[in-house]
C-alpha cells in the first residue's frame, strides 16, 4: 500500500473559489497601485496647503482671520456641488458620444481624476512660486511667523480642482472595487 509522497504530505489546495478570488484581488493591484500616487497627492491638502496658507494675509475685513485649514472646505464643496452636474450634465452627453449608459468606463473616471489632480498640484507649484516670490520681494525670506502680502485666496483653485478631482478618481475607485469584488 503506497502512502502519500513527501512533497504531498501538510499541502492543501485551494478550492476553485478561492483560487477566482485570489486573482480577482491581483488583477486590481496594478490599479490599486497606481492609485497610492493619488493618495500621496490627498495628503497635501492637509499638510502642504495648509502649510501654504498660515503664511500668507488671511484677513477678512478687521480683526477676523481665517484659519488656513478651513480651506480645505473647498473641497468638499467642489464635491457636493459637481456630484449632480456629473450625474445630470456630463453622464447624458458623455453617453451621446461613447454609447457606455454611465457615460465614460470606471477607468476612463479614475484616469480624469488623477489627470486633474496632477493640474491641482501644477497649480500648487505656481502658487507657491508666487508666494516664494513675494518673500523674497518684501524680505520675509526664512522669517516662518512673517505675513506674506499674498491674499489666502490664491489657494482656492487648488482646492476646487482637488475636490473635482475626487468627483472623478474616488468615486470611480469605489465603483471600480464594487464592481470587480464579489460581495460574498
């Protein structure tokens, strides 16, 4: 009576499932890590731009000043705000052109996200090249508790284009990772 062979014995194979699970997981990784770079790209609203604004003129009439983090209301905003113009306005026309009844592939809506997100922090670096500049034209160069006379302002762009940005790139991401995940 032949017993089991040696490389057999304390293996145990993985169902069928378990092995369509297992590469269901694999084919989202290359987009789950492309996506890091986008996460890296959402830490800067809540540190570099932050950090932009403490020192830039946040006055708003006498005796008020805004507090630099408050900005980063324009991106939720920007996001309640374009979630239904996305939905009512760009899905009808977007199917006229591409036939795909959402409009554009999950794809095609992280790609656009991402896209916009790289012009939010194009613009990030103009920003900060002005103000850098306008440090250095009034002597505030390494003087970090200094006022630079550039108006808080400035940073709303950014701010709006990242949170259109996350209208494109988050949404698809969870509609991506429904989609393709088997809700067992």
């Amino acid at each position: 009576m032949p017993g089991p062979k040696p490389s057999e014995e304390g293996t145990k194979l993985c169902s069928i499932s378990e092995v369509e699970e297992a590469k269901a997981i694999l084919r989202l990784f290359p987009i789950w890590s492309t996506c890091l770079i986008y996460g890296l790209v959402l830490a800067q609203s809540s540190t570099f731009f932050t950090k932009q604004g403490t020192t830039m003129d946040r006055s708003i009439g006498s005796g008020f000043d805004i507090p630099p983090a408050s900005l980063k209301s324009f991106i939720s905003i920007t996001v309640i705000f374009f979630i239904p113009i996305y939905d009512l306005v760009f899905v009808p026309i977007a199917t006229i052109f591409t036939r795909n009844p959402s409009g554009i592939t999950m794809l095609q809506r992280i790609g656009i996200g991402m896209l916009l997100s790289t012009i939010s922090m194009a613009i990030a670096a103009l920003v900060e090249m002005k103000r850098l500049r306008t440090a250095q034209e009034n002597g505030l160069v390494d003087m970090p508790n200094a006022t630079i006379p550039m108006r808080i302002w400035w940073l709303v762009p950014q701010y709006v284009l990242f949170g259109l940005s996350d209208v494109f790139a988050f949404v698809g991401l969870e509609e991506l990772f429904y989609d393709q995940v088997d809700p067992r």
